[in-house]
C-alpha cells in the first residue's frame, strides 16, 4: 500500500491569528520606549469605586 501524503492545509482561524500575531509584533518595533505586552482590556461595565465617586462629587457640586 502507498502511504498518503498529508497536506497540511492553511485555514481561515490560522491565518487570522498569523495576521494578528505579526501585526502585534511590528507595533512594539515601531513603537519607541516601553510598552506593555500583556495589556488587560478594562470591561466598561465593571463597577468602579473611584470613579462612581467623583461622578457623584461634580453632580453635587452644579446644584
């Protein structure tokens, strides 16, 4: 029997997360001083203290 040949194939989510990859990769090259890689993407519905606080401060402070 012949042995097949496999063909590994490029899919759609593989060339998608290469373009990302690469794309991120040039950013911090062109980009000049430091720069942070594991940046945390803030939810804006997350309840934040601080801010809930001065949002109250500056409504009071118009009445």
């Amino acid at each position: 029997m012949k042995k097949k040949k496999i063909k590994n194939k490029i899919t759609i989510t593989d060339y998608i997360n290469a373009v990302k990859k690469a794309d991120r990769e040039i950013q911090i090259t062109e980009s000049t001083g430091w720069q942070r890689i594991t940046k945390v993407h803030k939810n804006k519905k997350v309840y934040d203290r601080k801010k809930e606080k001065n949002n109250f401060k500056t409504d009071n402070n118009d009445i």
